[in-house]
C-alpha cells in the first residue's frame, strides 16, 4: 500500500538521468561500464522505492541524454522502469524535449512498462485521492519564458489534498542571468505556496541536491555527470501534507568524478604522486583530472610520465587539466650526460632545450617532446 504521511504522502523525487550520456574521455572499457551504471541506478531507485513504501516516482526532466539515442538504450531503460513498483511520472526537458523528433514517440517508446507515464501537457492528474502532480514539459531543446510560473498561472488553489509541481530549469536566484526569461521565478514560486496552488515544487536541471527552500528543491543527479557537480549522486525522498514537509537525500552513485592538484619539485614528489593516485579507492569507477604544478628535471618528468601511463590502466580516466598545470621541465647536467646522445639526436636535443628558454606557445609542445626525447633515450641506453 502507498505510504502516508501526516494525511499526505511520499513520493520518490529525482532528475536528470541522462541516459545514453557519452562521455569523449572514457575508453572503450569504461564508457560501457559508465552507461550500465546509469541504468543500475534505475534499479536502485526501484528498491528504494520498495523500501520506502513510496506512492509514485518523479523523473524531473532529462531522463535521456538526448531524443537520439538507439533502441538498446531506450529497451534496456524501459526494463528497468518496469521493476519499479509505483508509478513513475517523466517529465521532458531540455535534452529530451517533446517535439516531433522526441525519443518519447520513438518506435523503440512504444513498449513502454503500463507503469511509466510521460508528463505530455500542464493538466493536473490525480495519482490518489487529494495527491496531484502537474508539470511544465519543454517542447523544445530552448525556450525563452518561464514554463513553470506559466502552469502555476493556470491553476486554481486546492482545497484539500496537495499537489506537486514537477518542473526543469533553473531557478533566477541561482541563475548565472538573473534577467534569463526562461529561469524559473521565484516570487512565482513562492506566491502558488501561499496560496495552495502547489505544495512542492521537484524540480530538475541542477544536477547537484539543492534545498532552495522547505517546499522547493533540486533532487540532482542520480549518478555524477561531471567535475562540477557539489552533491550529485543522490535521489530525494519526499513526505508531504498541507502543514509540513520533509525532503531527504539518499545516496546512489556508485562512480565519481574528482580533481586532484600536485605540486611537484623533485623525483620524491614524483614518488609521493604515485603513492596517493594508488591509495584512492574504486579506481575503476573514478574519473579523475590532475592539475600538476612546479618544475621537474627531464628524469623525474620522464618518470612521473611513466607513473601516470600505469596509473590509467586503472582509473575509469586519467586527464591532465591543462588549462590549469603549470610544470616546467628543466634539464639539468646530469640529465643531458646521462643520455650521451650525439649526432642527429644531441642536435634535436640542444634544438628543443633553446625553444624552451625562449618560451612563448611553442614552450610546452618543446617541453612535451624533451621528455620524450629523455625516455626514449633513456630507454635505449638500458
């Protein structure tokens, strides 16, 4: 039986799934593990709806990554919707608008689960006696008003009973462009919770949980989707009633994506890298991004460049953050009569260490190639 609450009612709120999402970074082991995560979180969801006794569940915006995706994706999706055991109410957004193009009137849709239910158009429906959901679906991938208050304008307040809004977008007091006709007001917002239009606002497009205010709220995404994200990885279970509401997160991600910063002087360091990169755990579902600073000889460059190719094999992915590193290699003696080159190779070597006294654009690509030029060397040597 569906679980109620002080005469209201609990309800699953979650966003942003993103399904079929590509990331350019991951190889052609993880990206496929990338992807299945995504789905297992469908199943995820579908036993914590179980376990917490929910009514419904509220997909609020970009449940797919975009309206072009192959069946695969769609049909493995729509399985796992089909385990969870309420109905499901997904809302399109601006990756999956409903347009004539709209992954929701695909033929790969057509077998969609009795219990999954496309919000298509602003009426109310009635999922139980006194409980309404309403949503402002986009029919495009841009709009330029605000969808959300224009639904709310449409309704009359309720009597008894509560009503959930499902929306996506951005709120103006968190939007880069506060004067963004398509951010979702805030006033407006606040002026149908007085009056009993609405009783929570689930809202999606933020992919980090956001708690704007007792009855608003961004539930984030259900696994990560990228650096930036504060608190992605959860889902929001919600109990509500006309005289009180709880919003609570609860964890799902199973992958990560972090940023790690490295400050590098000397082959130690280099050393200290490696030992910190292996202790991180759940290498094979983590997405890291290293920023590197300092200045390096040619050896302890050639080394950390060894100690960061094993340590790929073992991340999920691996990338230097080169807008943000700044690491010198600077050859030393030792470094240049350790490899004993001579001929054509002392000529690329003295031609290379110059353009990188000269700096400029060209600094890194010479500095890149030294490096190189030092472990091959060096390996040749051995």
């Amino acid at each position: 039986m569906p679980c109620f609450v002080m005469t209201g009612v609990r309800f699953l709120h979650t966003a942003d799934w993103q399904l079929g999402m590509r990331r350019h970074y991951l190889d052609e082991d993880a990206l496929p593990r990338f992807a299945q995560a995504r789905i297992e979180a469908i199943r995820t969801i579908a036993e914590l709806a179980r376990a917490e006794n929910t009514m419904f569940v509220s997909v609020c915006g970009d449940v797919w990554e975009s309206n072009q995706l192959s069946p695969r994706v769609v049909g493995r999706a729509l399985e796992a919707l089909s385990t969870i055991p309420c109905p499901v109410y997904l809302l399109p957004g601006n990756h999956d608008p409903l347009d004539s193009g709209s992954v929701y009137r695909s033929p790969a849709f057509a077998g969609t689960p009795s219990n999954v239910h496309v919000i298509e158009t602003r009426s109310p429906v009635t999922v139980a006696p006194d409980v309404e959901i309403f949503g402002a679906p986009w029919r495009s991938k841009t709009v330029r008003r605000d969808l959300v208050s224009e639904a709310c304008a449409e309704l009359e307040p309720m009597r008894t009973g509560v009503r959930i809004c499902l929306g996506h977008g951005i709120v103006d007091e968190l939007a880069p462009n506060r004067n963004d006709p398509a951010a979702i007001s805030r006033r407006a917002m606040d002026a149908a919770l007085a009056d009993g239009r609405v009783h929570y606002f689930a809202l999606g497009d933020r992919h980090s949980t956001t708690r704007v205010a007792e009855r608003i709220g961004y539930s984030g995404s259900p696994e990560p989707t990228d650096y930036d994200e504060v608190d992605s990885g959860n889902v929001v279970v919600v109990d509500l009633s006309r005289d009180a509401c709880t919003a609570r997160a609860v964890r799902t991600a199973k992958w990560r994506f972090l940023r790690e910063t490295f400050e590098l002087s000397s082959i130690e360091d280099v050393a200290d890298t490696s030992r910190r990169l292996l202790q991180l755990q759940h290498k094979d579902t983590t997405i890291l991004k290293l920023t590197l600073k300092g200045s390096l000889s040619l050896g302890a460059k050639a080394q950390l460049d060894a100690n960061l190719e094993q340590a790929r094999a073992l991340f999920a992915a691996l990338e230097i953050w080169e807008r943000h590193t700044d690491l010198v290699v600077l050859p030393d003696r030792l470094d240049l009569e350790s490899l004993g080159l001579s001929g054509f190779a002392r000529a690329a070597l003295d031609e290379l260490r110059e353009a990188v006294s000269r700096g400029g654009e060209g600094a890194g690509v010479a500095r890149d190639a030294l490096a190189l030029l030092y472990r091959l060397a060096a390996r040749g040597v051995s």
